[in-house]
C-alpha cells in the first residue's frame, strides 16, 4: 500500500473527500497517514471478497488520524474513507 501511494497510485472515494474536508483534511494528510502508520485491522468484505484495512498513522499536523482503504483490481489504492482520532 505505502509503495502504490508514494507511486500517487490511489483513488479517493467520493465519501473519503467529504470526510476529508469536515476534518479539515487533504490529500497529501492521506498520504502522511498511510505512509507514517501501520495496519490496526483487516476487514473482508462478504458480498465482494475482498479485503479493507483501516491503517491508523500520523497527519501533516501530526495529529492521529485513520484511513480504510483497499487495494482494487486494477491494482490502485482506494481510499473509502478517513478520520482524525
């Protein structure tokens, strides 16, 4: 996940820029979390088989934040959604 989001390989949900901007977040805030953070758990989807992970790490701010996040098929990060802690 860190190597597609430093490679700007991702997705942002139209859900995780609403969430985005109530906590008063940007993209690059995404990027510092998964890149600063470690995966605190892996959910799978039943209907879809496949795998989300919530990552918790550091903002620009350096604040404690959360992303879930997937790794598509097409080999991209989607961001599903983000939150300060």
């Amino acid at each position: 996940m860190r190597r597609l989001v430093l490679e700007q390989r991702y997705i942002v949900t139209l859900h995780a820029d609403d969430e985005m901007n109530a906590d008063d977040l940007a993209v690059c805030d995404l990027e510092r979390i998964v890149l600063t953070g470690e995966i605190i758990e892996r959910q799978r989807d039943a209907m879809m088989s496949e795998y989300k992970y919530r990552v918790r790490g550091r903002d620009l701010g350096g604040s404690a934040a959360e992303v879930v996040a997937k790794v598509s098929s097409t080999g991209k990060v989607v961001f599903i959604t983000v939150y300060s802690l």
